[in-house]
C-alpha cells in the first residue's frame, strides 16, 4: 500500500477509452483535472488489454494532449478472471508471519498455480469463536501476465506506474463519505463491464466483476442499426427510459431501437447483479443490503437508475465525484479518482 497522503494520477482503462484524473480529498474528493482518451476497438477485451501497443500510443495521445499530467500513475483492474475471496486466518500480529500464511491459504483459493499470479492482501477484522480469535483477510490475486501486460502499456508511453488495483476498490474510495452510517452498500460502476462491491463506510469485503455493461449495449445498438460506436452511445443518452418513444425526437427506427436494447441490457445488468448479491448472501456474516450506488457512464442515460431498480427491488441512487470537467461526464471520472488516492481504512 502506498503512503496514504501520496496523490497521483489515477487511469482507469475500459473498452471504450482510457480515463486520468488528478484529485485532492478534503473532507470530500474532489477532481482537480481529469482527461479522457477513446480506445479503437479490441484493444481492450473483457477487461484485459490484447493490444499492448495500442494502448501505450493512446496513452501517449493523452498525455501529448494534456501536458502538466503527473507520469506518476496508478492503473486499475476489473476482470471477471481476478479472484477475491474472504478467508479466515490464525490470529497473528506480525505483517510478514501474515503475509506467509496468507501464501500459503492463497494456494487452495485460486484457480491458478500461485507463481503465475500477483497476490496482494488487506486485514479486515479480528473475529472471536469458540477456538479463539482469528483474523478476516480480503485476498485478490490476479494472473501475473495481465498486470504485465498493462504495465508494459504504461511504461512503454513513459508513464511511471506507482501501483495497480482493483477497479472496485478504487469505486469505493471516491464515494464512500457520501454515505452515512455504517450499513452495508453495494458500489456498481457500469461501464464497459460492471464492476459490484459490497463496503461498509471505505471498508469493501466483496468485489466482483461481470462481463455486461453499456459499452455492449453501444455495440449491440452499433450494429443493429448501422451506427459508429460514438454516434450508437449518443443515441442510448438521448432516448434514455424516462420519455416516452413517440414524445423524443428523431428517427423513429433508431430510437425504438434504442429503447429496447437499453431494457433488454438493463435486465441482464440486473440479473448479474442479483447472482453477485446472492453469493455474496450465502456467506455466514452478510447483512441484508437495502441501498445501491450506481456511478460509471451509465449515469449519463435518463432513467437507468430507477429501472435498474425496478429490477433489483432495492433504492440505486447515482453517485458522481465533484469537479470533473464540463467536457466529461462525472460518472466516468469515478473509477479514476478513486485510483488517484491511496486511503487506509484505520
């Protein structure tokens, strides 16, 4: 973990483009600078990047572009293929005797030889049962050659990469102090996938990542009508699920089309979040969750918060960091912005 008043400058890499933001944290987070950059399609795939070069020279772009971003950089991850599990542990106080044990539990819990994958780990709690105390320990663990493929993104376009993390994490940094209370709150970002975690107050102990999201959505309605990807995403702002079809303007074809890929998505979204949550439930300690928290360019489409839920059967309230510039839409900054902060819950 990095020191907790460091700031740098956050990338969150999604399908659809790569996302900077520089922010300060002053009782609230809020953006100092942020910058966008479009990514040509696969160079992304199901969150992992399959075009190394291609996103160095993207990275590149945005930094020509936008001159007085720190190089140093923290990136963020969010795949269905990186692991997070809750384990219980022997009490221990000594970090490295932890950090041990921790490698040694981690090697039944993932679905990959342990040399092949980068691990890292976060204390949670120390709980007490019949056989004494033990410690509840979050573990992620990621396959070694995805982390290299984007740090070698990052530093072939001469950034400096300080650090990588997990997407969700980052989501709940950036929004948490809009909560009140300590009840549990599941976080969606709903970008090019959807990235769900469950936190109480900065304190996450369940992420996980599926594969649906806008960006899908963009590309479904791209190719049923013939439209550039941009233009398809414009089209899914515009007619959005609040008005009526016949009362919004333009081709009827195009907007009908629209209406029914955006519910046709919104279910699926749904149905992924409600098999994250009931796994989530299955485990001995979950409390009963009665608010979600949307952010991510899905923010930007009218009426996506109150059919999703419609569908979840719970209150989604959308969530947005301060300070992002006119020219971006807040929800995309998130992800971004809580990359740019280290916070270490005490």
């Amino acid at each position: 973990m990095a020191n907790k008043n460091k700031t740098l400058v956050g990338l969150d890499i999604d399908a659809a483009g790569v996302v900077a933001a520089s922010v300060s944290v002053n009782g609230r987070l809020s953006v100092q600078r942020a910058a966008a950059v479009p990514l040509q399609p696969g160079i992304i795939r199901d969150g992992e990047v399959a075009d190394v070069d291609g996103l160095a020279e993207a990275l590149r772009a945005l930094y020509r572009a936008n001159k007085g971003f720190d190089k140093r950089v923290r990136i963020g991850l969010a795949n269905q293929k990186i692991v997070v599990r809750v384990v219980e542990l022997p009490y221990l106080e000594d970090p490295k005797e932890i950090d041990a044990v921790v490698g040694f539990h981690a090697q039944d819990q993932l679905p990959m030889p342990i040399e092949q994958a980068v691990i890292d780990h976060q204390v949670l709690e120390v709980v007490s049962d019949g056989t004494g105390r033990r410690l509840r320990v979050l573990l992620v663990a990621a396959r070694r050659e995805m982390v290299e493929r984007v740090l070698g993104a990052v530093r072939a376009a001469g950034l400096k990469p300080e650090g990588v993390d997990l997407s969700a994490f980052a989501m709940v940094r950036a929004l948490h102090r809009q909560s009140a209370g300590d009840e549990p709150v599941v976080y969606l970002a709903i970008s090019g996938l959807t990235n769900l975690a469950v936190a109480r107050g900065p304190v996450c102990s369940f992420a996980r990542t599926s594969g649906s999201g806008v960006e899908a959505l963009a590309v479904d309605l791209a190719e049923r009508c013939e439209l550039t990807l941009e233009h398809a995403r414009q089209w899914l702002i515009h007619v959005g699920l609040e008005t009526q079809i016949d009362g919004i303007e333009g081709d009827a074809e195009i907007v009908a089309a629209a209406r029914r890929v955006l519910l046709d998505g919104v279910r699926r979204i749904s149905a992924d979040i409600r098999g994250s949550l009931d796994f989530h439930r299955m485990q001995d300690d979950a409390a009963h969750i009665s608010l979600a928290v949307m952010t991510g360019p899905a923010t930007a489409i009218p009426g996506f918060a109150m059919a999703l839920a419609s569908e979840l059967g719970m209150h989604v309230e959308e969530r947005t960091v301060d300070g992002a510039p006119p020219e971006l839409d807040p929800g995309r900054v998130t992800v971004a912005a809580g990359l740019a902060i280290t916070e270490v819950p005490s």
